[in-house]
C-alpha cells in the first residue's frame, strides 16, 4: 500500500526545515541520522584531540607548573560538563535543539580556529588570556551541542510508529560508536602529532575536523524533523509546585477524571503530547484539582491551576533523580581509568619489544576499542538473542541494560584489585620497595580496560535512551544535560574519596594508601572500597528499579 497525502506524514507532529508538518518518506530516520553521526563523531574527535593533550600544553607552552595546570585543565573541564545545562534549556525552551546546535557549532569552530592561532601565531604564542577565551569558547560550544545531538538524532524517528521505534534504540548504540571512533583517533593519532610534530598540527586538525562536523550537520538541514520548543520547562515546574502550595489544604478527589486537563486530544505544552495520570506522588496533584476560583471554562491561572500533563512532568523528573543519582558511583569507578589505572601503570614494565615503550595513558585506548567492539556485538548480537526469550523490542528494558553494566563494572574493580595484590606480591617477593617499575607487563591491565568498556555500552548508552524516553517530550536536552552531570559528580565523588582516604590513612606518620611510591601503598584498598561501594550501589539500584514504572504518553503533540 502506498502511503500518500497526510499518510505519508508522522504522527508525532514533528515539523520540516521550512516548518511543515514532516513527510515520513522525506525525512528523519537513517538517511538523516547520518548526518547527526558524522557530525558527532568529528565532534568528538575535535574534543578529545584537544583536550587529551590539554595539560601538556598549559605545561610546554604557558610554562605553568604540574598544579596550576592540573587545576586549569579541571576547571575547564568542570565548565564543559555544567554548561549542557545552558544549552539544554535555550533548545527545549525557545529555540529548538536545531538551531542550538547549530549556534553553538559556529562558536566551537570560532574557539578551536582561535586555539589553533595562539599554537601557531608567534605573536599569540605568549598570550595566555587568549587561549584561555578560546578554551572558554570551546566549553560554551560543546555546552550547546552535546546535550542535544543525541536526543535530536532520536527526534527523527517517529515514536507512534513501531518499526521507526526499534531503530531508534539502535540509533543510541551507534550514536556512542561514532563518539569513540573520534575518541580513538584522537587519543592515539592527534596525541602523536602534538607530541611529535607540533602543537599547531596538533590543533590544526581537531580545528578542522570541528570544521567538518559543522558542514555534515548543515548537510542534512533538509531531512530533518524538528520537535517545537515547548517556553520554559523551569516556568512550569514552578506553576506546579506555586499551585500545590496554594492548595496545600485542598483534598485530592478519588475520581481522577476531575483533574484538570485541556478537553482536546493536544497538550497545552508547545511539543508535548498528554502524559497519563499516575498514582504516584500524588501530592502533587493539588495543582491540578480545579476549585471554584479557577477559570476552568476559559484560560485559568497557570500559577493556581495546571494541567494533568504538567504535574505529571514534574513528577517525571523527580522519579528519574534516583536512578541519575545511582550513576554518580559508575562514573567514579570509570573515572579510574585516567587516575588510578594510570598510576598502577606507571609502576610496571611498559616496555613493548627492545625499542618501544607505551605510555600507560595510552592503554586507555583499550576501553575505546572495546567500546567499538561490544557495540557491535551488542546491537548484531544480543538485541536479537535478548528478544527472543524476553518479547521486548530492544532485548532488555533500558533498566535491565543498566544494571548489567552496573554489574559489569564492579567486576572491572575487582579485576584491577586483584592485579594490584598480584603487582604488591611480587613488590614483597623480589623486595621492589624502590620506585623502579615492576617485570610484570603493562598488558596486564588489558582486562579491566576492556571491561570498563564493555560496562560502558552497557550503562551509559542505556542511560541516553532512558533519560530521552522518560524524560517529558518538551524537557528532553534538559534531562540529557542532567545525565552528563553524572560524569562531573563522579570525578568530584573520585577525588573526595581520594581526600578522604588520604587524610585517613597517613596519621601518625603512615605512607597511607596511596602513596608516591605506590610501591609501598596499598592501591588494592582503594580499588575494593570501590568494590563495596559499586555492590551497594547495585543494591540500591535493585530497589529503585523494580519499582520504577515507565512513562506512558497520549494523544498529540500541540
């Protein structure tokens, strides 16, 4: 049967570039997703070749000490991860994820272009202030952008239509894959030109791969279908709770059909189909209980009446908060990798053949490898097998898929636990209380990397999908944002424990842990205080879930 006139149309009223209603055999799905990966991934390789090195640079080139330097690159990095909140709420709000994305682009490329001078200008070189405004560019750019790209590739596929709905869970598999193809090229082939051509090649090409990504994301404006910004999602979280307080003394009927909602099948959110009523946190539903003072018949007072819809999009995000605060941990034990794992590193043999010799923040491309390969074996292999014994389309529910990755990595911790009791066993054995790396072989680290990686697919791209469907269909690159803050808290979570630790256990003259000299440490504490840590975690997360109950939507987008 052939699809024509409004058939051919989506039902989830998503709009064209010249603000049509979308023809489903003109846009979205694959052929424009394409794009979205493109640009995504030249993105990442931007970033990542910029930032890996970053710390060097401040350090060869700005002549700053290994603190002050340290202290920069994380300050910098700390802005990078709080500013998707800012470009989050202008996309949900007011502009549309499009035109985000398409604003902060300009900005990263201007930032990376300026970078890249101040490497290579001799009259730049000695201007700090200038690549500080460069870098703080760069920060607004990726704000704007990384929020936002993956749920607008998730946006072109209809969610009433069933097949467009299953490829829209394998568009979050492929959306991580093309982040760590840039990721891969940068940690290895960018880190090699900055270390041995020079820094202007060395951010030359991240500046023209962002260059790249901005012309792929341009390319493919005509098949993509934009969702409408729905005004202020902050607006209408106060109205909610301004109109609970103001009937704090008013009874919640137990026929829910009096709630207030608009008659029609549309919501009176711009971009925002109904949400069902539920049941839970019900106090909530003050704001929504008409009264005599309320206009019901003509527009009432949004800050003494909402809609059923509106409180119910506060009590989505209030629901989610437990299981964003779950991943604060799993960030913390990711974190590792360029921290703990790269110290334990430091203290075994790197040597690989009689000539060469590997950094052990080079090993990090393991994770990233293994990233690429579970990916595939993920959405080839076990979607299909997963679906067979559970029914669901996407093999596991995204609750489930996060939990295994939960799983995952507390195996990687115990992985590199063991490691280090192996590594300080042989310190005792052959009496290495010096600095002077180990014989046993880098390598050796291999399986906590790749399982790391392997937790990742698992978790973290189950927390895109989760944070995309069960957020509110006008908050969605706000929630987006609000799971990248995992990241930031996780680092913070990390260096609070190392504080913590150190403070601890170096009284009364003790080396503590976590030593200089590893050699005389015990890193393998530290690695199974993560262990407990990740079990409880798990634990907690095992309650959470099971009584989560996903977000159930009707009717039309206004």
């Amino acid at each position: 049967m052939i699809e024509t006139g409004a058939d051919s149309l989506v039902k989830d009223d998503t709009l064209d570039i010249h603000g049509n209603p979308a023809d489903k055999k003109k846009t979205g799905r694959w052929k424009a997703c394409f794009f979205i990966l493109g640009n995504e991934c030249c993105e990442r390789l931007a970033y990542y070749g910029m930032s890996t090195n970053l710390v060097n640079y401040f350090i060869e080139r700005m002549h700053q000490g290994n603190a002050t330097a340290a202290e920069n690159v994380s300050n910098w990095s700390g802005t990078c991860y709080i500013m998707p909140l800012l470009g989050a709420f202008l996309a949900d709000a007011y502009l549309g994820r499009y035109r985000v994305i398409a604003i902060f682009s300009i900005i990263y490329v201007i930032g990376m272009t300026l970078l890249m001078l101040t490497a290579s200008v001799n009259a730049l070189k000695d201007l700090t202030a200038v690549a500080f405004v460069a870098l703080y560019l760069i920060a607004l750019g990726t704000g704007g952008i990384k929020p936002c790209v993956s749920s607008f590739g998730a946006d072109q596929f209809d969610e009433t239509d069933d097949k467009e709905r299953k490829k829209k869970s394998s568009f979050f598999n492929w959306f991580y894959f093309s982040i760590n193809v840039g990721a891969l090229i940068a940690s290895t082939v960018l880190v090699w030109v900055q270390t041995n051509v020079g820094w202007g090649w060395g951010f030359g090409i991240p500046a023209a791969a962002m260059a790249v990504a901005v012309v792929s994301f341009f390319s493919g404006s005509s098949l993509y279908r934009l969702q409408k910004p729905g005004g202020s999602p902050l607006t209408r979280i106060a109205q909610v709770l301004v109109a609970t307080f103001r009937k704090i003394k008013v009874k919640v009927p137990a026929d829910k059909t009096i709630l207030y909602e608009t008659p029609d099948n549309k919501s009176n959110i711009i971009g925002s189909r109904k949400l069902e009523h539920t049941d839970k946190l019900s106090c909530f539903d003050k704001a929504a209980v008409p009264t005599d003072t309320d206009d019901i018949k003509g527009t009432p007072n949004s800050w003494r009446l909402c809609t059923i819809t509106q409180v119910e999009e506060l009590k989505a995000i209030i629901k989610i908060l437990p299981i964003w605060a779950t991943g604060i941990v799993f960030s913390a034990v990711y974190s590792q990798m360029s921290t703990m794992f790269v110290l334990q590193g430091n203290t075994m043999d790197q040597q690989m053949g009689p000539k060469f010799k590997i950094s052990s923040a080079t090993l990090s491309s393991v994770d990233t490898i293994s990233v690429l390969f579970w990916v595939l074996v993920y959405d080839k292999l076990i979607v299909p097998c997963a679906r067979k014994f559970s029914g669901n389309d996407r093999g596991f529910t995204q609750l489930q898929r996060m939990g295994i990755g939960l799983v995952i990595s507390i195996f990687a911790m115990v992985v590199a636990g063991i490691l280090e009791v192996v590594r300080l066993n042989m310190v005792k054995k052959h009496n290495y209380y010096d600095m002077k790396p180990l014989p046993i072989s880098i390598f050796w680290q291999i399986p906590q990397y790749f399982l790391i990686g392997c937790a990742e697919v698992f978790t973290f791209i189950g927390q895109l999908e989760f944070f995309y469907d069960e957020a509110p269909d006008a908050m969605r690159s706000l929630c987006s944002a609000l799971s990248l803050t995992t990241n930031a808290l996780g680092n913070y979570l990390s260096s609070l424990l190392v504080t913590i630790v150190t403070d601890a256990t170096t009284r009364h003259g003790k080396l503590g842990w976590i030593p200089d000299n590893l050699n005389r440490g015990h890193l393998d504490y530290f690695f199974w205080l993560l262990v407990i840590l990740s079990i409880l975690n798990f634990l907690v997360y095992l309650g959470i879930s099971k009584r989560y109950t996903y977000k159930k939507a009707t009717g039309h987008v206004k």
